[in-house]
C-alpha cells in the first residue's frame, strides 16, 4: 500500500491548501467591501476638481499653467505604473504590465527614452527586471493608501514636466468595473488634454482670485494631478482585493476537484489491494 500511502499524503497536502486559499478568499471579500468604499468615496471628489479645473483653465485665459503646455523638444516620457504590493490576484499585474511594455516599445521606437514612477512592489521588481530607468517609487502602502505617501514620487515627474525636462507624462492603473471585471488603463496625465479641461455643459464661469490668478491655478491644477494619481491608487486597492477574491475562490473549488480525484485513485486503488489480496488468499486456499 505504499501507493495509497503516498496519495493519502497528497490529499492531506491539498486539503491545507484549500484552507488556506478559503481563508485567503473571505479576507479578500472582507477587505473588498472597505476598498470599494474608499474608491467610491474618492471620485466624486475627483470628478468635482476636475469640473472646477476646467473652469479655472478657461476663465483666466491670459495665464496658461505650465500643464497646459504641449512640449516636444526633451525626447522624454514620464510613466506612472501603479500595481500590487502582492500577488494571488490573477492577471491583474500581467495584464496592466503588458500595456505598460508595448506602449514604451512605441515610445522607443519613435526616439524617445523612458522614465518611471513605480507604485507598488510588482511594477517595480518587473521595471528594475527589463531594465527600465526608475526615477522614484512608492512601496508597501498597506490597504488603506494615504497621499502624502504619493506626493514626492509624484512631484518628481511633474517638476520634470514643468521644466519642460519631459514632453509628456502617463499613468496605468487598473480601473474597478465591477466585482469580475478589471479594466487596466493607460491614459495622458500631463499635458492635460482638451477633454480632460473641456468646461461642463459648454459654459465657463468666472471667478474672483484672491491673492491671483496664477497662485490660485498653479495650486489647483498641482492638487488636480496629485488627485488623478491618487484616485489610480484607490482604483487598483479596490481591483487587487476583487481579483484576489475571485482568484482564490477558484483556487478553492479547484483544490475541491482536485482532492476528489485524488479520492477516487485512491479508493480504486484500495479496492484493487484488496481484490488481488483475497485472489491470493483463494488460490493458496485452492492449492492446499
């Protein structure tokens, strides 16, 4: 029986393992629920600067912020990558990471070299293993991310760009569609494009500045990409904890299956000990 010895082992190994990605899938569904809440929480904050931006970008017209500005002399690109601390979350990094690489190879291929900021341990190891030049990075942020830990990474591309050091400055995260479904996003951060400033409902307001115009924007539009950043971050906690959930559920029902199949092999060959046991028994009986 040194056959089912060994696949008794086996279950019990796969057992443990079902325990621990069981536990894995309700701390994961536990932590979900807050993440959510906090990503929620943050994009009506992030949708109403964006409004204000707009009209404060509009209403000043002789006073252009320096994110307003196209550059193409410095041949440079700014990346923000905004991944996981961890893995067991399915292809969430993977597939947030290929974006990232097939867009630098475009980037390269039209002459221009790559800057990143890495937020997250996954997109830093991946970044520092293809050989890419990191600038900053953010790591092991916990489960409840804070922007001051954001801000100085952050402020390196951006006092870049306003020294006109790089022509453009992008961001990839994961955006949360819903529990199943994770969008990874790659989009422009700087210079803030025309959608992004278009004036709600077609109009403009005017305002009154106190102390001045370029003080009130140049601190607005400063707060406006920091919170772009920020609302990546919460959107990639919320998709992490999803993808996670889902991932280890399957792992859960797979261990399941698994040790069924094991059972069963193990069962039949029980059962074929047994026979080929009492077949001996029987014929030695015969024989006598």
């Amino acid at each position: 029986m040194a056959a089912g010895k060994e696949i008794r082992g086996k279950i019990k190994s796969v057992e443990n393992t079902k325990k621990i990605t069981k536990a894995m899938e309700m701390v994961a569904a536990s932590k979900m629920r807050k993440a959510q809440e906090r990503m929620r929480s943050a994009r009506p904050y992030t949708d109403k600067i964006r409004t204000v931006s707009a009209h404060l970008a509009q209403a000043n017209p002789e006073y252009t912020h320096p994110f307003l500005v196209k550059h193409e002399k410095s041949k440079k690109i700014g990346i923000i990558v905004i991944t996981t601390d961890k893995g067991l979350c399915g292809g969430l990094n993977t597939n947030a990471l290929r974006i990232v690489t097939n867009q630098m190879k475009a980037f390269e291929a039209a002459g221009n070299k790559i800057e990143t900021v890495c937020i997250g341990n996954k997109g830093l190891g991946f970044m520092n293993r293809i050989g890419a030049k990191v600038v900053a990075q953010a790591v092991n942020m916990g489960d409840t991310p804070h922007l001051e830990q954001l801000i100085g990474p952050v402020k390196i591309l951006l006092d870049s760009y306003d020294d006109e050091q790089l022509d453009a400055v992008y961001i990839c995260y994961t955006r949360f569609i819903n529990t199943m479904k994770q969008e990874p996003v790659f989009e422009q951060l700087l210079p803030l494009t025309a959608d992004k400033m278009e004036p709600v409902n077609g109009y403009s307001w005017d305002y009154l500045y106190e102390p001045d115009a370029k003080s009130v924007i140049d601190e607005l539009l400063l707060r406006y990409a920091e919170a772009l950043v920020y609302q990546g971050v919460v959107e990639k906690m919320a998709t992490e904890q999803s993808a996670r959930m889902v991932a280890m559920k399957a792992a859960t029902n797979n261990a399941g299956s698994v040790i069924g199949e094991l059972k069963l092999i193990y069962n039949k060959t029980r059962q074929a000990a047994i026979t080929k046991e009492l077949s001996e028994i029987v014929a030695g009986a015969a024989a006598v």
